[in-house]
C-alpha cells in the first residue's frame, strides 16, 4: 500500500511536473513569439534608422555643398568689396585733382571773368543812364522844336 501511495504521490507529482512544464513550454513559446515579433520590429526600426541614416548623410552632404557655395559667394563678396573700395579710392582721387584743378586754374579764370562781367554791367549800366538822360534831353528838344517851329509858322503868317 505504501508502495501505491508513493506511486501515486509521484504519479501526481509527475502530472503537476508535466503540466508545470506545458506550461512552461507555452510560456516559452509565448515569449518566443514575443521575441519574434519583437526582433521584426527592431528589424524594421533598424531599416527606418537606416533610411534616416541615410537621409542625414545625404543632408549633411548638400549642408557640405552649401557651406562650399558659401564659402565662394563670400569670397566673390570680398573681391567685390575689394574692387569697389579701390574704386572708391580711384574716384575720390579723381575728385579731388579736378577739385585741385578748378581751385588753382579755372576759379581764377572764372573770377576773372566775373569781374569782367561785373565791369562790363557797370559800364552798361552807365551807358543806360546816359541813354535816359540823352533821350530826356531828345524829348525836351522836340518840345523846343515843335514851340519854334510853332512860332516860325505865325511869323511867316
């Protein structure tokens, strides 16, 4: 009897063992599946990290582009900046010997000038005054002439 009491203790401990262990095993398939499933989505996460990856490489070499265009733009810049600075300085230059020229050679010409217009409207003016008083004078003349000739005319009578 003990002997049908162990055997039937390690019957029982033998059904809950393989009953622990399906249940284990479907435990472990479960994870497995988890795992799977899990692997696929890292899989699919590594493919879209690639393609960022990607991505970002190809960014950063249009950024590497840019930075070259940059780059020469700001060069072209500089010698533009260059070139107008020179020719600023040219043309200030330039000013400066035509203001040079017309200070020491043509201002003098010019204020002669003007002094010889300022002279010459003096004289005109001189002249105009002259004019008024001869045609004053003309006028009185006329008058005189017109009263002698009047006289004249009732002598003759």
């Amino acid at each position: 009897m003990m002997d049908d009491k162990v055997y039937q203790l390690l019957e029982k401990m033998y059904s809950e063992f393989t009953n622990r262990f399906e249940s284990l095993e479907n435990r472990f398939e479960g994870l497995e599946g988890r795992f799977d499933g899990l692997e696929s989505k890292f899989e699919k996460l590594e493919g879209r990290l690639d393609g960022l990856e990607s991505r970002f490489e190809g960014l950063e070499g249009r950024f590497d582009g840019l930075g070259s265009r940059i780059e020469k733009l700001e060069g072209r810049f500089d010698g533009l900046e260059k070139d107008f600075n020179e020719f600023r300085k040219e043309t200030n230059d330039r000013f400066r010997k035509i203001e040079t020229i017309l200070e020491s050679e043509i201002k003098p010409d010019i204020k002669a000038s003007l002094e010889g217009y300022q002279m010459v409207y003096e004289m005109q003016k001189e002249q105009a005054k002259r004019l008024d008083s001869i045609e004053k004078k003309l006028e009185k003349q006329d008058v005189e002439i017109t009263v002698i000739k009047g006289g004249v005319e009732k002598r003759v009578k």
